[in-house]
C-alpha cells in the first residue's frame, strides 16, 4: 500500500445501452456484448478507507451495507488487506444505468490506487468487467464506462480485448423517466428472447457504421426497441409521445425506462423527468 495516502476516490459515469446484441463466451474476459451507448454524467463515487480495525471489507452503498457482489469480486481479486469501500450512486439502480459496473469499476480503479498495485486503466476495468459478467449483472458497461462520450462496442470483451471506438458527440443534454428495473439477469438467461435481440442488434450495429451520428444512433435505438421486444406497452408510449412532441427516444436496456433527446414536455405524462448530460469523461480517479 502507498502510505501516504489516507482514502482514494473514483468517478465512473452511468451508461445506458440503446442497442445491443450478447457475446456468449466460457472465458469471463472474452464475453461481452457489441452495440451502441451513452455515458452520462450521473455516476458512481468510490471511495476506498483504510480499516485495519476490521476482519473482512465492508462495502457501502448510499451509505448502507450492502452485500454488492459484483464489487466484492473486485475487491477479493485485488485488495490486499481489509478497507472500507464506499459508494454513492446518483444514478437509478437497477435500470439499465450500469451502476452495478461503475461501481465494480471504480472499485478496481481505487484499489489499484490504494494498494499501489501498477495496473492500467484497462487492467484494472478488465477485473471490473470479470466481476459483472459472472454475475450476470451486465455484458457491455464496464468497457463504455471505461472510455466515456457515445461508445460504439465493435467487438466484445473486455478492456483491453473487445473494440470499441467514440462518435464525438458534445455534452448533449438527455432526459429519461424510470417505471421500473428490469431483470437483467433473466433477459439474458432467456434464449428465445435473446435470439430477437441479437438479431435486432447486429443489424443496428452494422447500420450505424454505415453512417456514425448521434442523430442515426437514436433512430436505430428507436428501431431496436421494437424489433428486441423487450419493450413494455408503457415504454412504447412514452416513446411515441416524445416523438410527437418533435424529440427522438428510444427504451434504456435493460430497464423499464425511457431516455430522450428533446420533447421532454411529453414525458411527464409518464413519470418524473430527470435530465443529465452526456459524460465525455470514462473512469477516473478524483
């Protein structure tokens, strides 16, 4: 450990996937996802306390232990002694934001700082992205989260093995509404249902590196929304009405959720409307 530090603090921005298509692998490294997302600026704090006063780590989340899984994988993978490992997520949980990744990122990224450990930033994200793919929390986040901006998953796997590359795209404001989380573990876990989406995902990949915009990026979200059919009647709605109102929308994967660009009015029929921004910035120390 490097003692002269006292606590190490990371940010790892949301994500939100708008289409996406499950790599399958037995290697936990070589499984993920291709597809398309945005970073947004809600994220996940991690702060990483010496506690030598303790047997075993204590993780935090919102201030409650919490048994969090996917970041107590990281840590037994990386830590070298007990710490207290604390996270504040401005993001909803559960709903398709990624925040189970963020904070197994950012998790990865303060031990590596803390215990001075000399992994790189992909290094540090691959454990994080291990950690989620085991647990069946999520295929594609942790390697988005780790670059920032409007991410393009071109080969799965994770940082440092899969591909991606950026759309640049500015700090665009984005509003969403939440109904509810959605299992992520029994989408993926359902192959006929799978099947659909994959489709839907590989023909919205190739479509949107035929031309690379934000704009094409929302309608083939809006697309794979449809052709996955993974969306509520709900969802669907909402999605029409910021249509109406002139916006573009498309369904948050996996969630119950809906994110918008423009014709925000329309959406508070359906929920209370939240607004961000999109994150430039990947995982990083504070």
């Amino acid at each position: 450990m490097n003692h002269s530090i006292k606590s190490v603090r990371a940010f790892v921005p949301s994500h939100i996937t708008g289409f996406f298509a499950a790599h399958r692998r037995d290697e936990p490294r070589l499984a993920g996802s291709v597809g398309c997302g945005l970073c947004l600026s809600l994220g996940a704090t991690t702060t990483i306390e010496p506690a030598s006063h303790i047997h075993d780590t204590e993780i935090l989340l919102n201030g409650a232990v919490s048994k969090a899984p996917v970041s107590r994988f990281v840590v037994e993978k990386l830590a070298k002694s007990p710490v207290r490992v604390k996270t504040e997520l401005s993001m909803p949980f559960g709903a398709g934001f990624g925040a189970s990744g963020a904070g197994a990122i950012g998790c990865a990224y303060a031990l590596n700082s803390y215990f001075d450990l000399g992994l790189t930033a992909n290094e540090a994200a691959a454990v994080a992205h291990e950690a989620e793919v085991t647990n069946r929390t999520g295929l594609g986040d942790v390697i988005a989260q780790n670059a920032g901006g409007l991410v393009v998953r071109l080969q799965p796997g994770a940082p440092g093995i899969g591909r991606i590359d950026r759309i640049p795209v500015p700090p665009l404001p984005i509003n969403y509404v939440v109904r509810g989380p959605i299992s992520t573990k029994e989408i993926l876990s359902d192959e006929k249902a799978m099947t659909a989406v994959n489709l839907a995902g590989e023909a919205a990949l190739k479509d949107l590196l035929k031309r690379p915009t934000f704009t094409n990026f929302l309608q083939l979200s809006r697309r794979f929304t449809v052709q996955s059919g993974l969306a509520s009647d709900w969802a669907l709605e909402a999605i029409e009405a910021v249509e109406a109102a002139g916006g573009m929308a498309g369904m948050i994967m996996l969630g119950d959720a809906v994110f918008a660009f423009g014709g925000a009015e329309a959406l508070q029929s359906f929920g209370e409307v939240h607004t961000t921004t999109i994150s430039q910035r990947g995982a990083n120390l504070d």
